[in-house]
C-alpha cells in the first residue's frame, strides 16, 4: 500500500510499501491490509501505526482516512513522529507550543477588540 498523511500545512509523509496499517476510530481501533476493500473512516485523535519494513508510530489529531486501492489518504489537523518512548514527550512539547500559539493569537484578537471599540466609541461621539 502508498500511505499518504497530510495537514492543513502540507503533506506530512508519503509511504510506499506499507504492509498493514492501524488506526483509531470512533468505533475502535482499525487494521489495513493491503487486500482490504475501499473504506472511508472517521479518525479519532490517537496513534496511527503502520509497518513497512519496521514499525512506525505516528500520533496524530482527528481526521479522515480514505482507501482506494492500494492508496490510503489519511488527513488529520496534526501529526507528530517519533520512536515510542519518546512519544509522550514529542506530544506534550507540541501541546505546549500549540497552547502558546492559541494564547498569543487571543492576545492579538482582545488588542484588535479594545481597538475597534476605542476608535467606534470615538466616532460615535462625533466632531
């Protein structure tokens, strides 16, 4: 199979021979092989594993997976690859930075908001 894992920002890997693929889902875990019929799934957050000639862990947001033939598509908002043990702290340094980002960009929005309101308070009193 060609495994294709893609954000918003890019395509974030391109895979081929990939021999079995395990995914979450809202109803459970799910495994790929390459025979498997077409399937679109919803993807909850969690791991995604798949096996070429070794195994690969990649953590990854909620998303879609689409499999047609041998092409699996899995779009996801997030992903983040790392060796097992090293995982949770890959995760936890990106949480971190994601929730600086968020906190930086309400910062922006309550400065745009004070400013909108300070100039319309200044034209609703007129000249």
């Amino acid at each position: 199979m060609r495994l294709s894992i893609r954000t918003p920002t890019g395509v974030f890997a391109e895979v081929s021979g990939v021999k079995r693929l395990v995914v979450r889902t809202p109803g459970g875990s799910f495994g790929l092989l390459p025979r498997r019929r077409d399937a679109v799934l919803p993807l909850e957050a969690g791991l995604l594993v798949y096996e070429t000639d070794q195994e690969h862990v990649v953590a990854v947001d909620e998303g879609l997976l689409v499999k047609t033939g041998p092409d699996v598509s899995v779009s996801v908002h997030r992903a983040i690859a790392a060796d097992l043990p090293d995982l949770p702290e890959a995760v936890e340094r990106e949480l971190c930075a994601q929730r600086a980002r968020d906190q930086r960009a309400r910062e922006v929005v309550a400065r745009l908001e004070s400013q909108f309101i300070r100039r319309w308070v200044e034209v609703s009193r007129g000249p």
